[in-house]
C-alpha cells in the first residue's frame, strides 16, 4: 500500500540497500511491524504518541545505519509544521532565591 505522501527520506529503500528486512528489525527492536511500516512510509500521525515515537525512530535509525538526527527533525516537522520550539518560560522569584522561599528566611 503506497501513501499519498511522497517519501522524502527514502527509508525503505536506504533499509533495502543496507540488506536489512523488516522482520529483523521488529525482532531485535520488538517494534511491530504496522510502526515499522509506517516509519518507512512517513506516516508519522500512526505511530504511537510522546517519547514511543521518537524511541522508535532513534531504533529504527539505528537498525538501518541512518542517521538519527535526520529522521527526529522529519518527524518533527511533519508532526508540528511551522511550530519552532519553544523555551519554558523562566520561573518568577518576586526578587527572592530559591532557597530563601524554601526555607522561608525572612528578608
């Protein structure tokens, strides 16, 4: 079954060449075989969600010899288009340390 959506790493394909089958991958990894498929199909929205997916991708990355990094930042482009990352903002001391607050030392 072809995905609507061009492959644009060519997992399939790079996994094929480094003669490395599916069903090697799942025994090793214990992925099924439904997430490997859709690994290699870019069907990211099917994998299971939060750090499964991203451990599956490093696994897969990891089975074939492709590089990790390129996968993780399709994955995350395909699963937030447009969403830069963003940084937690910083916690507000109202003028006071940490431990000062938790200890409660009078100012």
């Amino acid at each position: 079954m072809e995905s609507a959506r061009t492959s644009r790493l060519h997992l399939q394909r790079y996994r094929q060449k480094n003669g490395v089958s599916l069903e090697q991958i799942s025994e090793r990894t214990k992925i099924s075989l439904r997430f490997l498929r859709a690994i290699e199909a870019e069907e990211f929205d099917a994998l299971p969600g939060g750090i499964f997916a991203t451990s599956y991708l490093r696994q897969y990355a990891a089975a074939i010899g492709f590089d990790e990094t390129e996968l993780l930042t399709s994955y995350v482009s395909t699963v937030q288009p447009g969403d830069p990352p963003r940084e937690a903002p910083a916690p507000k001391t109202n003028g006071r340390g940490l431990l000062d607050r938790w200890f409660r030392i009078p100012a």
